[in-house]
C-alpha cells in the first residue's frame, strides 16, 4: 500500500483542439500534479490533499471551476463544488455561488463547521461571509474566453460545455450528441495518502449558457464526488447522465457489494452511461489509480507512491508524432484525422510531448 492521486480537468476534450487551447491545460495539469504529490510526499492527510490541489485548479483560469467558470444564460457565474472523506464519509458541498473565490474550500467548511452536508445560493453565500473566506466581486470570474464562450451558445441556441465548440444554429438536433449539447467541463481530484485514508473533491462553473439555477452533479455525493474505506471518485461529463447513473457511489458499491477491482468497477458505470457522456479519475486504498471516460478525450493526470506517472487526454499518452496521433484520432473520428492531413502534417511535428 501506498499513496496513489489523480485528478482531471474535464472530460468530452475534442480531438480537433489547436494545441494553443490545449497546451495552457496541460500545462495546469503538470503543476497541480506536482503539488498533489509534494503534499501527499509531506504526509499530508488525503482530505486537505484534494482540497488543495482543486484549489489549485479552480485558481487556474483555463479550466471550468472558479476563476474559469462559464457564463450561464443571464451571464454571471453560478459555481458549485463538493468534498467527501472516506473514513469519516464527513462530506460538503455548495451551489449557487457567484463571489467565493475558491468553491472547494467553502464545501470543506460546510463539512466541518455545520451541522449541514450541502448550502446553496444566498445561504451559501452569506456562510461564506460569516467564515470569512477570500470572494471577489462577480466580474472577477468574467474571462473574455467565457464571454465568448456564451455568445457562441447563443448564436447556436444551445447548452455547451467549455470544450466542445457550439454547432451551427441550422444543425439537426439529432447530431452525434444529442440535442446538439455539449458535456463535460468540470475540475476535481481523488487521492489515498500513505496511511490509506481516501478522500475526493470535485468541483465545477457548470454549463454554458446553463439556466439560472441549474444544478449539476459536481456538488451530490454520490454522482459526482464520493469515498468511502475502498475508494475515492470524482466524476466529470454530462451532468444530468452522472446524477441518473449515480456514477460515483456505483464504483464504490460494485467493489463493497459485488467484490469488484477498482478498474473493475469504475468502468461499468462509464461503459453503462451514454456514449460521449462520462469520465472519472478513482483511487483506491491499496493505491490503485484509474481514470476511465467514454467521450473523446478527458483531461488527466495521475501519480504513484511507486514512481508511476501520467498526464494524458486522448485514449493514451500521446507520444508527439504523426502515426501515435493517427491511432488516437482514428479510433474516434477518422474524418477529423483527414481534415488535419489537408491542413498539413507539418502541424502535428509541432505539438509537444503530451505524457
């Protein structure tokens, strides 16, 4: 047994995306990495280890959480996040949010300092400011990217996420994805520490041009973030697939009640949802690490006590040539892989190892 720690940045990653959208999240991903594994290398306990590394996530203005949230439909922020500890099953969440700088940290403070597993809107809001934790006006978290995000929404009359670029207003509604919505964008982190306590965090800005209100599967214990004494998930995808499918409790009750292994279990309720619906990164207290995902590609990154590392999106690392690009996008979508072949294969020489 050993520590173990993954974490994603969202899943429902296109393969068409220009590496100066991707490299900036890649980026991200390396530095939360390492600040994951620096804190589970101190002996910090697994709980502030995942409350720290989302923070850091949230903080990094390129991922759909805090200071990147997207705009919902009126164009303000609406953030929500939730934290669980596997020991204890102690857990936190919050909704509604449009001034606390950092999400996780205030559903961590709903779990230890209320009587309380979940605050929402105003509520949460004013706890926020009782506790004195650090908030912004609501234009802080306003990035011209996500302006233009919501205004691409609006053309195309549809719900997105971050990643996927908006369809034409004249698509047919029963295009690939249905409904012509978008899935995935959400930040969270999973980790078992060196005395085999659990822990998870998720947390999310939602969905682009969302409804006033709305409410995803980010901050419900057991859709989007869960642990218990065998494990630890964060989920990512399609909201409303995740809350059906109960995607993060499934993995912790296929190991508890069917004795499944944890790769096991995490990819049954991925493999059941939906296609192009579902990701999650898991743990387990031996230190086992999956991150499975049925959409095009998630963002993810994980480590090992044993020395193992990974920082991947597509269906494998990508080694930075033309024939590993060939396989990782034929498999998904062979036409998007002849369009870059018009554009010059010149193109792909230049993407940086993604490992």
């Amino acid at each position: 047994m050993g520590w173990a720690i993954a974490l994603h940045g969202g899943a429902g990653v296109p393969l068409s995306m220009p590496p100066e959208n991707r490299l900036p999240r890649e980026a991200g991903l390396r530095h939360c990495l390492d600040v994951g594994i620096a804190a589970l290398k101190s002996h910090m306990h697994a709980l502030d280890v995942v409350e720290l590394v989302v923070r850091e996530l949230e903080n990094f203005p390129h991922f759909n959480a805090g200071k990147g949230s997207v705009l919902n439909t009126l164009g303000t922020v609406e953030m929500e996040a939730s934290i669980m500890d596997g020991k204890t099953k102690k857990c936190g969440a919050v909704s509604g949010l449009t001034t606390v700088v950092n999400p996780i940290s205030l559903a961590r403070l709903v779990m230890d300092k209320t009587p309380h597993i979940y605050l929402a809107f105003h509520g949460a809001e004013a706890f926020a400011r009782e506790q004195g934790v650090e908030t912004a006006d609501p234009t802080h978290f306003i990035t011209p990217e996500n302006i233009e995000r919501l205004q691409q929404a609006k053309e195309a009359n549809r719900v997105q996420i971050d990643y996927t670029q908006p369809m034409p207003r004249e698509a047919k509604k029963n295009a690939a994805i249905a409904n012509g919505d978008s899935q995935t964008g959400t930040v969270g982190c999973v980790a078992v520490d060196s005395e085999g306590n659990l822990a998870s965090a998720t947390s999310t800005g939602g969905l682009v041009n969302k409804m006033v209100g709305r409410i995803g599967d980010s901050p419900i214990i057991g859709a989007g973030t869960y642990a218990n004494h065998l494990c630890a998930v964060s989920a990512t995808g399609r909201g409303e697939a995740i809350l059906r499918g109960t995607v993060a409790r499934d993995v912790a009750a296929l190991m508890e009640f069917k004795g499944l292994s944890l790769k096991e279990a995490a990819a049954y309720p991925v493999d059941q949802a939906p296609p192009g619906t579902v990701g999650l990164v898991a743990v387990s207290s031996t230190g086992e690490v999956t991150m499975p995902f049925n959409t095009p590609g998630m963002f993810r990154a994980c480590a090992t006590e044993d020395g193992y590392s990974e920082i991947s999106i597509w269906d494998s690392p990508i080694k930075g040539n033309v024939l590993s690009m060939f396989w990782s996008i034929s498999k998904y979508n062979r036409i998007n892989f002849w369009i870059h072949i018009c554009k010059g294969l010149h193109q792909f020489k230049k993407i940086p190892t993604v490992r």
